[in-house]
C-alpha cells in the first residue's frame, strides 16, 4: 500500500499505521507549516490540555466524548514519536516495545514463576523491580517521584510511598492535630507585610496543603476529584447566582455583596446542575 493509499485507509486494524502515516506526511515537506516548526518542548502544553481533557471527560462519565479525547491524546504520543525518529533516536514501534517488555517484567507472576498473594504484594513487587530496572537502589527513596506532576498529586505519591516503609501517622488522630497545628502556624504569620513574610507565608500554606492532601489519602479519597468536584460545585452555584440577578434586573457588576451572598444560599438549596 503507498502512502497515499495509507492515508486514506478504511481498513480496521490498520488505523495505527493510518495515523502514523498522517503525521509523517504533516511533518514532511511541503506539509503542514505549523506541524513542521513543533519540538517536543513546544508540545508539551497540548500534551497537559489534551491529558486533563481526557481525565474530565472521564470524570463526567462522557464515554462518547472520551473516545475523542483518547484519540486527541494518542495523537500527542504519535507525534512525540515522530519527532524522535526523525532525531534519529527511536520510533513508535520501539516506545511500544519499551512498554510491552516493561509490563511483562513487573509482572512475574503472570508471565513467569512469580506468585501474588494480593493487590498489595503485586505493587511492592512492582515498586521492587522499578527501583532495580532503574538503578535506583543507591539513591534516596523518594527519588523518582516525578517532579513534573501537580503539586496535589504528587504530595500523595510523596506521602503514599513514605508510607510504605512506615513513616506515617498510626491513625487519624495524629493526621487531623497536624493540620490544626499547620493552620495555627499559617494565622500567626498574618497580616503579611513585605516579600520576605510573603516568602514565610507561602511556606506554612504549602505544609498546610500537604497535610490535608495526606487526610485525603488516610481517608482513601482523592484529593484531586474531591478539589474539582468543589470546583464544579462552586461553579454551578455561582452560575445560579448570576442567573438570578439577571432576572432581576442586576448583575455580577452592579450587585452588591449582599445581594450576592443572598443569591448564593438560595443557590446552595438547590440540587447540582451536573
């Protein structure tokens, strides 16, 4: 099949080399100008968009929308492998390959002599052949808990594999007089006044987070979609606020907080919008 045959291909099970072909074509001569001037570094923003639209979609339970977001996503790993191949470094069949040889490893008791007992055991062992794959065992612990991820998720990693050699509070209690003491020492740093009480502040709001990101994690909720699960709420209950003063002949500009805080507890009675 020529290329251009490729391109146009209906066949099921070959839409992977259809793709592939697409994007070769895009970054080749006389393609498009703007796939041409991309860098993986250029990228990396449409990497994060298309990588939060897809959990979005996920989270709204869209299964028709998420089939297009996957393939918004696919598309960014078939670029980023295009880019590599033309450096010259590896191509898709060898990130695929990567991939496949990875799962087999870190799963011994599936596709060798390995056993596993439970959940728990199998993630140990995972955690146990990553470190060796990668050399890790001279380095710190927590090394390679990546430093690319949202602070809120990457406080759980940091906290979930602390935890699994033992630091960590015995229950509850200690978890909850934590952020009480946190939030005390972040009162005592108000009012702010200059940079460097700015600087001080911002410190115990951090440890602060981190210590409520790690009840989430006690508690066995995701801090994350319980965050954006407020975010939405907060979201509806502000658009039912605005609609209501615009039936009165107000709004958001012109209203004063009293009126909005008015509007918002009415807005609370109300059942989610989604």
């Amino acid at each position: 099949m020529t290329d251009e045959e490729m391109i146009n291909c209906a066949v099921p099970g070959r839409q992977m080399e259809r793709l592939r072909a697409i994007m070769h074509r895009l970054r080749a001569p006389g393609g498009c100008p703007w796939d041409a001037e991309q860098s993986h570094a250029s990228l990396i923003s449409n990497l994060i968009e298309e990588t939060y639209e897809t959990v979005d979609a996920i989270r709204r339970e869209d299964w028709v929308h998420l089939e297009e977001e996957l393939g918004d996503l696919l598309l960014q790993v078939v670029f980023h492998g295009e880019l590599a191949e033309e450096q010259g470094r590896y191509n898709l069949d060898d990130i695929a390959k990567g991939i496949c040889d990875k799962l087999v490893r870190r799963h011994p008791h599936v596709y060798s002599d390995g056993e596993a007992k439970s959940t728990g055991a199998v993630l140990n062992r995972w955690e146990e052949i990553k470190r060796e794959e990668k050399g890790d065992e001279a380095k710190p612990y927590l090394y390679g808990v990546g430093k690319g991820l949202p602070a809120v998720l990457r406080a759980g990693k940091l906290q979930k594999k602390a935890s699994k050699v033992g630091f960590d509070w015995p229950d509850l209690v200690g978890v909850v007089a934590k952020i009480d003491e946190e939030l005390k020492e972040v009162k005592d740093e108000l009012p702010t006044n200059g940079e460097e009480a700015t600087r001080a502040l911002e410190a115990e709001v951090g440890d602060l987070l981190f210590s409520v990101v790690n009840l989430a994690r006690k508690l066995g909720v995701d801090p994350e979609a319980a965050l954006e699960g407020t975010n939405v709420k907060f979201e509806d209950r502000f658009a039912v606020m605005e609609r209501e003063l615009l039936a009165r002949g107000n709004s958001l500009k012109d209203a004063s907080l009293e009126e909005m805080e008015s509007g918002w507890v009415r807005a609370k009675s109300l059942p989610s919008e989604r």
